[in-house]
C-alpha cells in the first residue's frame, strides 16, 4: 500500500470520543519506549506525526491518525512505565484496556516487543489477556537496527519458541525498524489486507 496522506485527528482519554466514522482502525501497543510512535511516524513516513522521546511515558492519550482518508492509525499509551506512580499506571491501563474491549473499529492491534529482550512478564501477561478477551492481535518486533542481523533471528526465534511452550499457534509476526524501515511494507500489506474485510466481519467481539 502507498500511504499518500497522513493526519493527526483527535487525542483523548475516553473511549466514547474516539472518531465516530465507521473505518478501520489499527492500534499499536507495548512497553513504555518500545518504540510504538516511531513505527507509526515510519509506517506513514512522517518524521514527527507521533510523538517520540527517549524518556518512557511520552505518548499518553489515545491518539487517532487518518491514513489516505480512509483507515486510522491509533498510538496508545505504553504499559508498565515505572517512573509513573501506581494510580498513574492504574489510571493508563485503565484507558489501554477500556479502548481495546470497546472499539468496534479496532481490527488489529499491533503488539510491540523489543527484539533485544527476553521474554518479560508484563508483555506475556498482556498477551494472555488479549487472548482471553479474543482481541485479534500481532507481534511486531522493533528496534532490529540494533543487533546483528544473526543475533536478531536468534533473538526472534528464542522469543517464539518460548511462545510456542505454552501457545498452540503463533498470532502473525512482523520483524522491524523504524530506523531502516524494515517490516514497512509486511505491516501495509496486511493492513492493506484487512482493510477489504467488512468491518463487521472482523469484529470478534460481538
Ligand atoms: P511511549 O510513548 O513513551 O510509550 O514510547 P514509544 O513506545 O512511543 O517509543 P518511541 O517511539 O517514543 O521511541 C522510544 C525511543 O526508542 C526513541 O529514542 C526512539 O528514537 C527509539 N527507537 C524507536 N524505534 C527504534 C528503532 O527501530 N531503532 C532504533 N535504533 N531506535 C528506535
Ligand atoms: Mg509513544
């Protein structure tokens, strides 16, 4: 898919305010700093149309992004910022979580995980929870720039046969870069993909 347009709509905190159009939206997701906006500012090949920043907790609102005029883009808060105190990451997972089970639109979140760690909990537990909901996910790994390109295909595969210890079947896996733009066209493709579904049909919640 070409990305021709890409503009900032609305930021907020509640779930009932997000755009009320009947579009496609794709929500990105993980740990504080994993590099959620930066991928979104590659997928769009904009330089700043999400906010980015070396120091967690940046992004902190639900903020909607219109793709060509036709699907969203949605960047969300990260999870499990520790410099944040308890009721504010109470208060974020509260957001995160009431967006995911409400959004009709949602059609895929795209669940990022450092390449460079080990499996962590608080990404595992994540993962149960969306499974238990039903919510439709996928596993982008980022920040692949910063290893070697054996190391990463270690690091990748180590992490998915963890997975495959307790999971039956992997969700889609997408292997990326903000900085070399690699995974760009894999992600469009399949949201490109998803796209042409009706939206009821891929609303697995109701
Ligand atoms: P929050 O909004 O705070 O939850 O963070 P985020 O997940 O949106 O992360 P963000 O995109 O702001 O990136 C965090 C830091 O990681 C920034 O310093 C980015 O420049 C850096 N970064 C993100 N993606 C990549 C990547 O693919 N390669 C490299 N080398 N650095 C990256
Ligand atoms: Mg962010």
């Amino acid at each position: 898919m070409i990305v021709n347009t890409a503009r900032f709509v609305i930021s907020n905190s509640d779930v009932a305010k997000c755009p009320s159009d009947n579009k496609h939206e794709y929500a990105f997701i993980g740990r504080s700093n994993v590099g959620k906006s930066s991928l979104i500012n590659m997928l769009t090949n904009r330089k700043d149309l999400a906010k980015t920043s070396s120091t967690p907790g940046k992004t902190l609102l639900i903020n909607h992004f219109l793709v060509n005029d036709s699907w969203y883009i949605v960047d969300l808060p990260g999870y499990g910022f520790a410099r944040r105190n308890k009721e504010g990451r109470a208060e974020i997972g509260r957001i995160i979580k009431s967006y995911i089970l409400n959004r009709r639109q949602m059609t895929n979140l795209f669940l990022l995980i450092d390449s460079r760690l080990k499996p962590q909990k608080i990404d595992l537990d994540f993962m149960e929870w969306l499974a238990e909901n039903e919510v439709p996910f996928s596993i982008v790994f980022t920040k692949l720039d910063k290893m070697t390109s054996t190391a990463g295909k270690k690091a990748i595969e180590s992490y998915l046969s963890f997975l495959l210890e307790q999971w039956e079947a992997l969700p889609p896996i997408f292997r990326t870069s903000s900085e070399d733009k690699r995974g760009r066209n894999e992600i469009l493709d399949y949201i490109e993909e998803m796209n042409k579904l009706p939206l009821d049909d891929v609303d697995a919640g109701e």
